[in-house]
C-alpha cells in the first residue's frame, strides 16, 4: 500500500507547520495523500504491477520506490508501541493495516492511533478496483479526529503506518506520491513512514523510511 479523498471532512481545516515557521491552516482536503495509498503507480496497483500485470510477473523489487538501506543503522522504535503495530498488522490480515504514530516534538513516538482502512468500500462504490487486500485508504474523520487529539495533547504527527500483505517492506511508488505534496516534499515534516510486512503466519519485517532533505528522499532502516 502511501496515504485521503477529495472529499470534504469539515471546514476548520488543520494547522501545520513546516520547517518550524508559522503554522498554517490547512483543509481537510489537503489531507488526501496523508491517508491515501494503493500499492503500485497511478492507474494500477504495484501489488497488480500495473494494468493487466499480475504480482507474480514482476518482483517487489520493481515496484518499489524505496527500500531499506543496508548500509543505514537500524531504526529503534519504542517495543510496546512497535508490538501494538505488529498486532494490528495480524488482526487485520489478509487485508492491510493502517494508522498513525504520533509524538514528542522532538519526535519520540508515544501512541498508537489504529485507523479503519476503508478501501474496500471505496471499490464498492466504484472509486477503484484495488480492495483492502492491495491498498489502503484511512477514514478521512478518523484521520481529522486523531490530528485534533494529538494537537490537543501537544503531540504531533511522527509517523504514518500500513501493511503490506504477503509482500516486502518496502515504499511503493503509490507510497510515495502519498506522501509527498505539490512541493515533492513530505506533507507533514517529519512524519516518517513505516511499513509492516505480514503473511498469515505472522510479522515477517518492518521499514521505517525517513526523508532525507539534502537528498530529497526516503531512505529505508530495518527497524528493531
């Protein structure tokens, strides 16, 4: 599955800042890459490989975008919220799961938001052929109310997370034009980006990837 739609959640919009200066208001449609993602590029899925490609015709290696750095240390994340993650990856399988961590503003997660991924309902009502299983979409509400609360809390968006089903952890194109805005810079700065990769016999890996802006993109670590 990178992260909501073009419809309208409220009308108070949220606030944002980026690179420490004033924050902004921003709409709730602005929101849309934030809690959007299919796996693969546009027009298909990189779980599908494209229109009329089937996964087993292309390796993950040539659906993604980004992948873990080798060469890069570990990411450490706090155990007990990196279980909680791993849970919801399990409980939700065979579909992907989707939330958020937020944090500290130096960036130390310290909750576990789970979202509802509503994608299969969005293939119900036509708005695409890629079902829960290949792609995820957060509840655009879900999304506005945990942002709120965590503003509320002095906390703020540090991380946003899905799985990837009987795949690699990895950042699929569709992730990362998710995740970028207008600017080709993270919507939120940052918010890294960790994937789970789940089979039905349980967490196999985890990625978190980081923007890196003097190379303006994401690099890959394994994460422990």
């Amino acid at each position: 599955g990178g992260v909501i739609s073009n419809s309208c959640i409220g009308t108070e919009g949220l606030r944002r800042s980026r690179g420490g200066g004033k924050s902004t208001l921003v709409h709730p449609k602005e929101l849309a890459p934030v809690v959007r993602s299919a796996a693969g590029r546009p027009r298909g899925s990189d779980r599908d490989g494209g229109a009329g490609v089937s996964d087993s015709d292309q390796p993950w290696e040539e659906r993604a975008a980004a992948r873990v750095d080798e060469t890069l240390a570990p990411a450490e994340l706090p155990r007990e919220l990196l279980l909680e993650v791993f849970q919801h990856a399990r409980e939700c399988y065979p579909e992907e799961c989707c939330g958020l961590l937020t944090g500290t503003d130096r960036g130390d997660p310290v909750r576990v938001i789970r979202c509802s991924n509503v994608q299969s309902a969005r293939v119900a009502r036509g708005e695409s052929v890629l079902d829960a299983r290949r792609a995820f979409w957060i509840d655009e509400q879900e999304l506005l109310n945990a942002l709120r609360g965590a503003e509320q809390r002095g906390e703020r968006l540090v991380v946003v997370y899905h799985s990837h089903v009987d795949t690699a952890a990895y950042l699929s194109f569709t992730d990362l034009e998710g995740a970028l805005g207008p600017d080709g810079r993270p919507i939120y700065d940052g918010a890294a980006q960790l994937v789970v990769s789940v089979q039905e016999s349980g967490v196999q890996a985890a990625a978190l990837f980081e923007w890196d802006e003097s190379e303006r993109r994401f690099r890959g670590r394994a994460v422990r």
